[in-house]
C-alpha cells in the first residue's frame, strides 16, 4: 500500500535533528478510500513515514516498541499540502532508539510524536 505514497526529496541536519523534505504523492490509490472528495493521510501513515526514514537512516528493520506520546494536531491533506518536513531527533538507549518526531510544513505542525523504536 505505501510504494509510490511518499518520495524524500532532501535530508540534512541540524542541532542533532534529521530533516527530511517530503513529497506526498496526492495521486495514490490510499486516497481513494481516505476520503474520495477530501482525501486525508491516515493517521497510520505518519507513523510508517517515521518509522521507515529510522529504518533507512540507521540501516536497520525497526518496529515501534511503544509510543509514549502522539498528538495528531491537524490533517493533512495531500492536495493542499503535497510537501511535509519529518523532523526526528534519536538517540539509542538500551535496545532501542528513542525517538522526537514531528511532521510539519513551514509553521503548521500536523503530528508530533515521542517513542521508541527496536531493531527487529
């Protein structure tokens, strides 16, 4: 379901923080269904965006162990917001990487998010 939903146009860092430029492809089928005349990404999705830029950052297959604190703050839409910024700040600790995430596009923010992720 996710091949050809996003596309990582830029990454950089800054002050410790993964940036990652995103293009949301507004033309996936997951919009279809998620709603025909007012499509929305799923709530979902903003996780597996994390999880997958911390997959192919650390180079590794990671799965949430737990997220201890999601605020989903506004949706979004692909058709007016086409472009994201994922920005992550991580850490390991133990066993896992513990992770800051917010999703967001010049000063709204969509998503904020605090968990942490385990090698699998």
């Amino acid at each position: 379901m996710k091949d050809n939903l996003f596309t990582i146009q830029n990454r950089r860092e800054d002050s410790g923080k993964v940036i990652f430029d995103i293009a949301i492809n507004p033309e996936h089928k997951v919009f279809e269904g998620h709603f025909p005349d007012m499509p929305i990404l799923p709530g979902v999705l903003h996780l597996e965006f994390i999880r997958d830029l911390m997959c192919k950052e650390l180079g590794k297959k990671l799965l949430f162990q737990n997220i201890k604190d999601i605020k989903y703050l506004s949706p979004i839409n692909p058709i007016e917001t086409p472009n994201i910024q994922i920005v992550i700040e991580h850490f390991p600790v133990d066993c896992c990487y513990s992770l800051n995430a917010i999703v967001k596009w010049d000063k709204k923010t969509f998503v904020k998010l605090k968990g942490m992720l385990k090698e699998i």
